[in-house]
C-alpha cells in the first residue's frame, strides 16, 4: 500500500485549515511543508484567504512594502473571487499556480500572471478583472478576520487551525520532506494543543529558499 493510500484509509484522518496571502513567501513555504504533510499523515489541507493587505490596512508600513502591500491587494481579492464562482476547492489548484509563478519563478504581480494561474486551476480567467476591484473586498475581509481572530492581530500569515487549535507558522525555510516534514507536524501540534502555550520564536537569519 502506498503512503497516500495509507493516509486516505486511516479512520484519524482531520482537516487542517490554512489562511494564506500568495504574496507572503513564508506563507508558501509552509503550505509546501503541509503538503507534504499530507502525504505522511492522516491530514487534509483546507485552503481559506488572508491578507496582508488588510491586516497592514490604517497601520503605519515602512515605506519599503508600500508598493508590496497595494499590490498584494489583487492576488487575494482573484482568490476570493474564484472561490465565490467555482467553490472553495479552486482556493489550492489556484494558491499553487499563484505562488509558483510569484515565488519561485519571480514573476510579478500583474494582468498576465494572473490570468495564467487562473488558467491553470481551471478557473475563469475573466476572473483576473476582480484584481483591480474592490467588490470583493466584503468577503476578503471576513475570510481574513475569521483566521486572524483565531490567533490574534499581533500576528500574519499563515494561519492553521485543527480544530479548536489554531497558530501562526509554523515558519521555516526550506520546506521539510518526507517524514522530517511529518515530525514537524508533529511537534506542532503537541505544542498548538498545550493549555497556555503561546509562542517559541527565535529570529530569522536566512531568506526563503524555495527549492
């Protein structure tokens, strides 16, 4: 039996819920690792949007992530867009061709991009419109807030809930493999599920490394 048939027939197998914003590459990481926790565990990813944009909405950014925080307005509002016209399913196919395209093959953030991944998930890519608009806003924020609430403002993205537990991160770089990424998941939830944990954080001296 193979390790996905495995996972697929265990009786334990529990939803995590993941809140991510395209532009964030530590966010990317971590969906890659929880992907590859899927294979290793009985664990299956639920795909919800977040923004950075709206977080950082009113506050003061330095002006180095000016430009970064008014683009990354059009990533998620295209999610949440898809999301409303295919269903929430698209939310993965669509955050993979979003973040392969940003993080990995550095392209930017505009018409094109989008209307490639768009392509690629199989989703209308008329879709690449909802960019530029503010109609999905609405709906942008409360998908945003129903993840932050869960574990405060003085945090971003990603967010992951298994059940009643929720936790920003876990941030890493590279992305762990095979059944390092599974002990990671491991770890976490023993951690995540302690009455009165709250935070074990050093300071990030390396950059994303996306391979």
């Amino acid at each position: 039996m193979s390790i996905e048939s495995a996972v697929e027939s265990s009786a334990d197998l529990v939803t995590a819920d993941l809140w991510f914003d395209p532009s964030c590459p530590w966010a990317w990481l971590t969906s890659r690792w929880l992907l590859e926790v899927e294979r290793v565990r009985p664990v299956r990813p639920r795909w919800h949007v977040m923004s950075l944009a709206v977080l950082n909405d009113g506050r003061e950014v330095p002006e180095q992530y000016r430009e970064a925080m008014a683009q990354a307005w059009g990533p998620v509002r295209i999610c949440i867009a898809a999301a409303a016209k295919h269903g929430e399913d698209v939310l993965g196919p669509l955050y993979t061709a979003l973040g392969r395209r940003r993080h990995v093959e550095k392209a930017e953030w505009n018409a094109e991009t989008f209307v490639a991944a768009l392509t690629e998930a199989g989703a209308d890519p008329s879709l690449a419109s909802a960019a530029t608009s503010t109609e999905w806003d609405e709906a942008l924020k409360a998908s945003h807030h129903d993840g932050i609430s869960r574990v405060g403002m003085d945090v971003g993205t990603p967010v992951i809930a298994v059940g009643e537990n929720a936790f920003f991160g876990p941030v890493i770089t590279p992305a762990p493999k095979g059944e390092q990424a599974g002990r990671l998941w491991d770890g976490v939830l023993l951690v995540a599920g302690t009455p009165g944990f709250f935070e074990l954080k050093r300071t990030r001296d390396v950059e994303p490394i996306f391979t």
